[in-house]
C-alpha cells in the first residue's frame, strides 16, 4: 500500500470524532494562560511603579 491509500485509509476509520475532545484542549489553553498571568503577577507584585 502506499502512503496516500494509507493516510486515506486512516482518515475514513476517524472521520467520526476527533481524538482529542475540543473542551479538553480549550480547558488546556485556559490554565496556561491562567499559570502565565499567574506567573506575571507574582512577578511584578514587588515592583515599584514609576
């Protein structure tokens, strides 16, 4: 078989639903950029302002 009968293959065992739920990679994102702004307050909490 080659790579193209393959991969098309693939694609019409998987076509239904997608390997990873959209929500698990959404709440992902939401507690990486909740852990940054985190980070970047803790940061410059004792910080003078000028």
């Amino acid at each position: 078989m080659s790579l193209s009968a393959l991969s098309i293959a693939a694609a019409e065992t998987t076509a239904g639903e997608p390997a990873v739920h959209p929500y698990v990679i959404g709440a992902l994102a939401l507690a990486i950029l909740l852990g940054l702004l985190l980070a970047l307050i803790t940061f410059g909490g004792g910080r003078e302002h000028s």
